[in-house]
C-alpha cells in the first residue's frame, strides 16, 4: 500500500544514480541514467542500467536521496548499489560510507539479500540468476528461474502481515482465488507464479467475478475462521491482526492526538475526533468481521483475459469489517468500472448475509477508510529507516485530512 497505489499513471520521468560499493569498499558513483519506468521501487531497470555501465551483476539495495518527484515516482533518485565484483571501469569518487540503522530491514543489506537468496535456492532448484524486480520499505521482490516455470521470493518487514498464513487462511475456502505458496519462513515466502497482468483496466467481466468471488470467500471465512485463539490454547495463533471498528477508532483516536497532531491543525483535529466516532454506526450495518485484504485495488488482481483472477499481495491483511476492501476496489477502477464495482460488492454481501445493510456501509465507511488508511502509513513510518520515510512522510495527516473532505 502507498498514498499512490502503484496505477499505471501518466508519463513521469525518473533519472537514477547509484553509489556501487563491493563489500566494505565504496567504488564510487555512476549515473546519471534515464529509466523508463517511474516508480522508486522498480529495481529493474535500474539493475539493467547499473550493469550496462560496469559490466559486472549488482543488487539494489536502497534508496538513499530523492531530488524532485512525488508520490513514490519521478524525479532523480541515488540509490545504494552493490555489486558482485570489481567493475571493469572507474567510477566517479563519492564520500560514502554505510551507516548503521536500527530500522534497516534485511534485504536492504548485501549479507541479507545473500540469505535470503540461498534460503530461496535451497526451497526450489534454480536454473539460472535471480532477476531483482522491487525493494523498498515494505518488499523486496526476486523473481526466480526454476526447472518447474517461474517462481516469486517476497521478503516483507515486521509490520507486514504474515502473507503465507493469511493466503492459506483464504485459499482455504476458496484455492484458486489465491496464489500458490512454494515456500514460507517468517518475513519471507515463495509463490508459484501468477499468468496474466494486473488487472488495473480490468473488464465488466472481471469486476464482477473478481469482486463476487472474493465477497463469498470473505462471507465463508466470517462463519468458519476462528481468529483468535481461547484463553486456554497457547499452540494457536491468528495470522490476523485485529482492525475491527472499535480497534481502529482507538488506534485513529491515538493518532490524531500523538503522531499526527503536529501536521494538523486545531480544527482538523477536532473535527477527525467527531469523524472518528462513526466506526459503530458502520457496525449497525450488520456486516461480519472476517478476512480483509487491506489493499484490495485492481492492481492487486492478476490474471489473463480468458480466466479467473487471482488476487495477490496480502500484506496488508487484518480481521475486521470488510468496507474497506469494497472502497479500494472502487476507488481505484476506470470510472466506468466503479458503478458496477459498487452494485456487485452490495449485491454480494446481501446475498451473502440477508438482513444486512452493506449500501449503507459504503456511504458510512467512505470516510473512515482514510482515517485507517492514515494508522497503516504511520506504522510504514514507525518501522523504516530515516532514507526510505520519504516514500511516507506526511501520509497519515494527508489521510485524515481526506477523511475530513470526503466527510
């Protein structure tokens, strides 16, 4: 998840540079190069162009400083680069010597992202070389050459969900409608490949069965899934963090008042205060708690024409009320998908749970979505390094206060 989700967007240009160092040695800086493709995290092309100059294979490890740009794309960005032998041409001198961070997660270190690689070559057989598609705060993303097809290594940060259960959780009732997972540890999972593209232009089609699906599986969990363990079995445990609405109104109620007050003025936060009552009224609603994505956009839906969508990346799974899902997919279709997005997702939870009122909790949770919206991106800011906050910072106040206009 980001204040932007990763949507195909209009042209942006980026720019990168990279500080390449070889184990403790920094060898210097080489760029500036243009990149096609706008995101920060896309490593990518910035591996292609890196190798290009040197002639010799590299990982990319972090982002370092960002000059120009917005909303995690554009701009030109240096990032930190090691490479796996010495380049075969000098580079430009730089004064650059790695810091220590408490914060900095494995894979944005080159021991970690040799771990994580041979944990990777030990699950599944390789047949070639790892190809590094994204790192950033919340993923490194690898994908892997196998005699079986393609598969995917995700490492994700502590503050992530725990993927592997939370797609065992839901492919429980439903196998298809997820990813397969090769391989798990904590922080880290191998998954079968997904055919197809992002569905971020998905048909009438696709809406409609992608959002159906998802809506039957969620309502089948909410009557089947035990989430939490009883007092007396201490071997269970939820692959589910807690967002029901009386958790999220004591989570927003603390940050309006802690984290977020200097960013908002004395008006916003009273005001995000009376928003932040509404989360029983969205109850009323009759909606179940069960099993939510957390960042159900079509980006997040993968597929080819002809079959059914998978959804992928769960990272942002919790227990709760199942709104928020319905908004992203809406929020974040082609306009003339987001009426049918909205008529499928009421249509299915009514049918899904007679009696309840799931029109009403859209209008009454289109707000309150930014004001959980704005928890989640202030614990991406708790748990990072101070180079990679610029990928989060001021995300939470503007959150609330597109609570507040939308309200």
């Amino acid at each position: 998840m980001t204040s932007a989700a990763l949507d195909p967007g209009g042209p942006v240009r980026r720019t990168v540079s990279a500080v390449v160092t070889l184990g403790d040695e920094c060898c210097g800086e080489v760029g500036p190069f243009p990149v096609d493709v706008p995101w920060w995290a896309e490593a990518w092309p910035v591996v292609d162009a890196v190798e290009a100059a040197l002639g010799v294979p590299v990982v990319v490890l972090r982002l370092l400083t960002v000059s120009g740009g917005e909303g995690a794309r554009g701009g030109h960005v240096t990032y930190h680069v090691e490479a796996s032998a010495r380049p075969g041409s000098p580079l430009r001198p730089v004064e650059f010597r790695p810091d220590v961070q408490p914060l900095r997660l494995p894979w944005a270190t080159a021991s970690g992202v040799r771990e994580l690689l041979a944990w990777a070559a030990d699950a599944v057989p390789l047949t070639g070389r790892p190809r590094q598609h994204k790192t950033w705060n919340l993923a490194a993303l690898f994908r892997l050459p196998t005699a079986d097809g393609a598969a995917w290594l995700k490492a994700t940060p502590p503050f992530a969900a725990d993927e592997a259960s939370a797609i065992r959780t839901l492919g429980a009732v439903d196998p298809g409608l997820v990813p397969q997972v090769l391989a798990s540890a904590p922080g880290r999972l191998l998954l079968g490949d997904v055919p197809g593209e992002d569905l971020w232009n998905a048909s009438e089609a696709q809406v409609v069965s992608t959002i159906a699906r998802f809506v039957t599986a969620q309502a089948t969990v909410a009557t089947t899934f035990r989430p939490y363990p009883a007092a007396d079995d201490a071997e269970s445990s939820s692959p589910l963090r807690s967002r029901t609405p009386t958790v999220l109104a004591e989570q927003v109620a603390a940050l309006i008042d802690g984290p977020a007050a200097a960013e908002l003025s004395a008006a916003e936060r009273a005001e995000a205060r009376v928003l932040n009552e509404r989360w029983a009224a969205l109850d009323e609603c009759g909606l179940p708690d069960t099993f939510v994505h957390g960042d159900f956009h079509p980006g997040n839906w993968r597929g080819t024409p002809d079959g059914p969508p998978t959804v992928i990346d769960y990272a942002d799974a919790y227990w709760g009320n199942p709104v928020q899902d319905g908004l992203r997919a809406i929020d974040y279709l082609p306009s003339g998908r987001r009426g049918t997005a909205a008529k499928t997702w009421v249509e299915a939870w009514r049918a899904a749970v007679p009696g309840s009122r799931p029109g009403d909790a859209l209008r009454i949770a289109e707000p309150l979505a930014h004001l959980a919206y704005a928890v989640r991106y202030q614990e991406f800011l708790d748990g990072i390094e101070p180079s990679e906050r610029i990928y989060h910072a001021g995300d939470p106040a503007a959150a609330i206060r597109a609570a507040l206009a939308v309200a």
